[in-house]
C-alpha cells in the first residue's frame, strides 16, 4: 500500500482546496446559520469532473482511483460537511452501486448523466422505524405487469429536495424478511413522489435533508438494480462505499480542527506566551495529528482494497468507526483550544462540533460498529464475497 499521493491526487487536491478557499469557506457561515444548501456549488463540482470522480470514463466519470476520491471528501469537508456529504451520496451510495449492481443499459441510462454531473443521485434506506435494523422498513414493491407499485417513505435523507435520481429500497416480499428487499432507481417526477426537509438540526445546516414519500409510484421493471430479493446485499455494498467516503470526509474535519487550532495557538497569549507553549494544548494539538494520520491510513487501506476489486466491509467500517471518533474529538478539543470564543460562531469550531455529531450516527452507528469489529475478531463474522465487487482499478 502506497502512502505517497500520485501527480493525478496532487492535482486533485490542489484543485479542491483552492475552490474550497474560493467558493466555500467566504460564504459557509452565512449559508449554515441561514440553513440554505447552493445547488451552484454541485454545477461547479460537475465542472471540475468531481462528480463523476471515480467512475469509468466510459460511463462519462473521471477514470481516477478510489483513494482519490478520498482526497476529495476530505478536502470538500475541510469546507463543510454539507458538501461532502453531498458528493458522498451522490457519488459514493449512489453512483458507484450502480456501477457495481447495475446493468449496460442502467450504466448508460442512469449512471452516465450522474457521472458527468447532469443529474443528481441520493439514496434511500432509512425510514422513521428502521435505521441501524434494516429489515424493520415498511416501504413496499409490488409486482403489476411490467412495473412495481411503490408505496413508503424514507426520511434522513441528503438532497431529498434536489436530486433527481434516488436509490431506494423496499420489500417485494415481506414473508422472506431481509432477503425479500429489492433495489429500485425513481425519478423525482414520477408520479406520486414529494419530499419535505427536516429543519433545526444539530450541525450540518446548510446541507438538504428531509423525507421522500411514494404514493403508489409506479415503477419500471427496468429501473429495479439487480435482481428481486438482492437489495439487502446491495444496500450493504452501497453502505461500503458511502462509509468510506464518510470516514475520508471525517479525516478532513479533523484536518480542518487541528488548522484552525494551530492558527489559533499562534496568536492568542496568556501568561505572557502564546497557548500553544502550555502542555496540555499541546496534548490536544498531538491528539488531532495523530487521529487525522491514523484516519487516513485507514481509509487508504479500505480504498487500496476498493482499487484491488476486493471485499472491504471490515477495513472500511474500521475507517468510517475510527476516523469519525477522531473527528469528534478533534472538533470538541478545538472548541476547547478556543475557549469562549470557540462558543460562538465568530470562529468555524463551534460548526466543526455540530458537524462532527452526524456521522458518528449516520452509516451505522459507533454502537454498530464497535460490534461489528468486536464480532470480526471474535470469528463471528464471515466476510463472505458479494455476488459482484466494484471494479478493480484502473478501469478498462
């Protein structure tokens, strides 16, 4: 496993920390105390081929490697959460399931305008009683001729009010439990779809989440990803790919605490000095530079794996697990650093802190995840192969 960044990552992050600087950081505090997610900042991330970042060119993507959408996420959310979170969803939950699930002509159809940035992908699992248990969903397919009747809901969810295309799940036969799931594509202007967002969160204010509704959505067969009774696993490799984007999103928030801490450090005084000369600030600075150091090695090893076309489930809940620990901490210690001003939004800390609480609840839970980790080493957990893998890199 290489650590040192190719010419091609060099390029990308250089590129996504000079339009972070630009187009983000100047305006983010305005757009999080308002709660207003700017569409605007996805038509440039089109432009710059961030959207399509990781898929084959063949299918209208960049052609790069999964370690450099890593760089990506977390240069993003050294900007703000939201727009990580954005390309997370879009990119990682939806678009590179497709890839691994979807037919020729599904790649064509739907994944190709996603690729290029034409239209938006969001996904959707979660429902108002079924989070970390999957299998508690009441969303409903039921076959009429050539097309599904879907009827439910699904709330939590990004870009709920701007995407245009949503993975969903729902039950084509409820009597089999979690192996009666099936994965399907809607468009938002099918016929009985709404959504509504979710206002007075905790952090990530100026991203858009909120709930999807179906009212007997008719669906076609043509949109349904894989086969019946395949959507559990599909949802679960879906899963692999948006926890690894969380997790590099995670290293950038904790990158994002420890610049700030530091600028911090050299320009605030006390007893005579600057802050960052007393110990126990600087016990705090170490902490931040080894969880960003430590989180990175971990995402790089569940995307070396992704690259290689292996089965990363473990390595990747390690990464999303520890790297969001990191984060939080990380934010919680700037806030501290700070001190009353770290309190107020005078300084991006106290965004940070918000921010910070989402993913260590998104994408399985700490909770989760200790336990899978726990059970991995335990021997209770078989890391059987999926049916199919992402793509080994480079792409063909």
């Amino acid at each position: 496993m290489d650590f040192n960044y190719s010419e091609e990552q060099v390029m990308v992050k250089n590129m996504l920390r000079d339009f972070v600087d630009k187009e983000i950081i100047p305006h983010i505090q305005q757009w999080d105390e308002k709660g207003e997610f700017q569409p605007a900042i996805l038509e440039k991330l089109s432009g710059l081929g961030m959207m399509g970042i990781c898929i084959p060119e063949k299918y209208g993507g960049s052609g790069m490697d999964y370690n450099t959408l890593a760089i990506a996420c977390e240069e993003l959310e050294r900007g703000d959460t939201a727009y990580r979170t954005a390309v997370s969803v879009h990119t990682g939950l939806n678009s590179m399931t497709i890839l691994q699930w979807g037919t020729e002509e599904q790649k064509e159809r739907i994944l190709m305008p996603q690729a290029k940035g034409e239209k938006i992908a969001a996904f959707g699992l979660t429902e108002p009683n079924a989070g970390s248990d999957v299998a508690a969903m009441n969303s409903t397919a039921v076959k009429d001729g050539d097309s599904y009747i879907l009827n439910g809901s699904k709330t939590w969810i990004s870009l709920c009010d701007y995407a245009d295309h949503f993975l969903v799940f729902a039950y084509t036969d409820k009597s089999a439990g979690h192996k009666g799931l099936s994965a399907f594509v809607i468009d938002r202007n099918m016929e009985g779809f709404s959504s509504k967002a979710i206002k007075g969160k905790l952090g990530i204010r100026a991203g858009n989440t909120g709930e999807i509704f179906f009212e007997d959505i008719k669906v076609p067969k043509e949109n349904l990803i894989g086969e019946e009774g395949e959507g559990f696993k599909i949802a679960m490799s879906a899963l692999d790919n948006g926890r690894f984007t969380v997790a590099a999103g995670a290293c950038g928030l904790v990158m994002a605490s420890l610049e700030a801490s530091v600028n911090y450090c050299h320009e605030r005084k006390t007893f005579g000095k600057e802050i960052g000369k007393h110990q126990l600030v600087q016990q705090m600075i170490a902490n931040m530079e080894a969880g960003l150091q430590m989180g990175r090695a971990l995402v790089f090893k569940a995307g070396s794996l992704k690259n290689a076309g292996k089965r990363n489930t473990r390595e990747t809940s390690m990464a999303k697990w520890q790297a969001c620990n990191f984060a939080n901490e990380a934010a919680n210690d700037a806030v501290q650093i700070f001190g009353a001003y770290g309190y107020s939004n005078e300084y991006p800390v106290e965004r940070y802190l918000r921010n910070s609480k989402a993913p260590v609840i998104y994408e399985g839970t700490r909770e989760i995840h200790t336990v899978m980790q726990a059970r991995y080493a335990l021997g209770y957990n078989e890391d059987k192969p999926l049916r199919k893998t992402l793509p080994a890199w480079p792409f063909e």
